[in-house]
C-alpha cells in the first residue's frame, strides 16, 4: 500500500476486485472445503417453523478466514427468526418463504474464528431452537475484515427474488489507508451500513462513493434511513441514532480514503428495499482491523 496519491482526504478510487466463481450464491455445494469440520442441525418440527441451519469456517485467501452460517427452511409457511450469535436476521416484514435459504459469510482473520455450541436461534412466539455457530476468537487481528449476505427474499408484490450484498473492509496501519468494498447486487435492494466508527470523515465517504459507479440514496439515522419491525427494532436496538449511509452499487466497487484512525467496534450491515424496509441484516466487525498483520 504505498505510493498512493492524495487529493485531499481521499486517497484513491478503484474497481472492485472481481467476485470468484459463485461466491455468495448461496449455494451449499462449496460448503465445508477444508477444516475444521461443518456444523448442521435440523430443529423438531412445531405448527410456527421447521427448518435446517448450518455453520462452517474455511479459508478465504491466504491471510483471511471466513464463517459461512445458513438458515433453510423446511416448513409450508414463512419463517422469520435471529441468530445472535450467528449474526443473522430475517425479519417478518420479509421472512423466508417455504424451501427458502438465507445466507451470511464474515471475513476475518486467519484462524480467527471458533466454535461456540451455545448459540440458540430465536423464532417468534416459540422457545429458542439449540443450535451452534463459528465466532470470531476475541483478539484475533486481520488487515481485513467483512460480510455478504445472499439467498431467498420476496417483495411487497410477492415475487421472489435472489439477494447478494456484500461489504468488506481493508485497514492498512502504516499508510492510514482504509480500502471499502461493497455492492448490493443487481436489481432494486440497498445497502446500508452504520458510518461513525470507520475511522474516516463522513463527509469524504459520501464524496468518495458518489465518485465511484454507486449511488448514495440516504444518509442519516437508522430510523430516519430504514424502516423496521419489531424484530428488525430488537435486533438493531444498539444502533438507533447512530449515522447510517444507504447505497446503490449494482456493480462491485471499491473506495479508497484516509483514515485518520483505525476501525473500532461492529457497524451494522443492512439490506434494504425500494420502499425502505429492512429485508436483512448483520453486523462487521471492526475490532480486527485495529492492529496490521
């Protein structure tokens, strides 16, 4: 990361590198491609839910890991639950139609995730199901850090549509260099994500997105740029009154700035609708990023 150009507080604006193959798809046939092993389980069938969920860490690249968890589900009626600790929500303004699956990858650091066997996912109006979930080893640093959301949702209209929405982040320490990628895939969906904890100037994020082939369509506090259930509310209810950004990226793109200190906490990661619904969330996790491999 060196002899990069300054102008002004942003540094560089490049194209995204390319997405590899199907990555994000959703597909589970690429599931589980080296150790430690893949952890699925099947909940017992009530008259709310039945479905099938699953987690797995595997390499990413030669210096990053990442976790792969899923939710399918296996009922003849909507599902709509969170999962802490798997980081997942699928809220009941969208929930998962029948045969549906949902998706989440997190990028982190290399060995950097474990397994946790306490990690119960919670549906509506029912006991949480047991379940299991790869998380981040706390400490653990990476130069990069990030998540992609993908699989099934349906719209207001009712039909059923592919997501695939993605953010990750590189810190480079020792050039105050902080590199974002993101797309929100093809089609009408957003991507939106909390700003305040970059490390960057707002001002110089808006400014480096709108020079890039992306659109920033909101800009403000999570309630005044998203609409939510109450689902969405609790999952989210930490992050009320922070400053969110809501983009447009049909295309992967990439945005290069100055960071005038290191990344630090979790910013939440947002799919969001044309008429401004929350369709699915998670979280990144900045902490990672604060230390330069």
């Amino acid at each position: 990361m060196r002899n990069l150009l300054l102008a002004g507080s942003i540094l560089l604006l490049v194209p995204a590198i390319a997405v590899r193959g199907d990555e994000g798809q959703c597909k589970l046939d690429g599931y589980d491609q080296a150790p430690p092993p893949k952890i699925t389980g099947t909940t017992d069938e009530t008259a709310e839910s039945h479905f099938g969920w699953g987690t797995d860490a595997d390499p990413y690249d030669s210096g990053s890991d990442q976790v792969w968890n899923y939710v399918q589900n296996l009922k003849d009626k909507t599902l709509s639950l969170t999962w802490a600790k798997g980081d997942m929500l699928i809220p009941f303004d969208h929930p998962l139609d029948p045969d549906g699956i949902s998706c989440s990858r997190k990028f982190g650091a290399k060995n950097g995730f474990e397994r946790d066997t306490d990690a119960p996912i919670q549906t509506s109006n029912e006991q949480p199901k047991g379940a299991q979930a790869y998380v981040a080893v706390a400490g653990a640093k990476s130069s990069t850090s990030g998540v992609e959301l993908s699989g099934d949702y349906t719209d207001k209209d009712g039909n059923h549509h592919s997501l695939l929405v993605r953010l990750i982040l590189h810190y480079f320490a020792s050039d105050h260099v902080l590199r974002i990628e993101f797309s929100s895939g093809e089609g009408q969906l957003r991507l939106g994500f909390a700003i305040d904890t970059l490390g960057v100037k707002q001002e110089s994020l808006l400014e480096g997105i709108q020079g890039v082939e992306a659109k920033v369509l909101a800009s403000g506090p999570l309630g005044e740029v998203a609409k939510q259930d109450d689902m969405s509310q609790s999952f989210l209810a930490d992050s009320e009154g922070r400053p969110f950004v809501v983009v447009a990226a049909p295309s992967p793109v990439t945005v290069q700035l100055h960071a005038d200190e290191a990344p630090k906490g979790r910013t939440p990661v947002l799919v969001i609708d044309p008429d401004d619904t929350v369709v699915r969330a998670t979280h990144l996790d900045l902490d990672p990023l604060q230390q330069e491999q």
